[in-house]
C-alpha cells in the first residue's frame, strides 16, 4: 500500500504543474493512503504464540 501511497504522490506532484486540480487530488489520495498505512490499516494480524498458547490449555 506504501507503494501506490508514494506513486500518488509522485503523480500529484507531476500532474500539479500540468492540470492542477487532478494534481491536488492525487497528491491528497496519496497522503491519505500514507497516513492510513503509517496508522496500521492493511496489515495482517500479528501471528500468535504457539508457545505461550500451548501453556494455556
């Protein structure tokens, strides 16, 4: 997700010099998608303890 958050970016900053709006939009999507991916959103669940989880039975 990292790496379509930057791609926005990337165009946003592109598209800024040519057509503005779409430009500001996009830049918007990708720090949106960046801020998302920093919070945590679209990672997988941490994998328990096989361990610790065996003990408790």
């Amino acid at each position: 997700m990292i790496g379509v958050a930057i791609a926005f970016i990337v165009v946003g900053i592109i598209l800024l010099f040519l057509i503005p709006w779409v430009g500001i939009a996009a830049g918007i999507v990708g720090l949106v998608l960046a801020v998302l991916w920093v919070a945590g959103f679209g990672r997988r669940a941490a994998a328990g303890n096989s361990a610790a989880d065996r003990r408790r039975v």
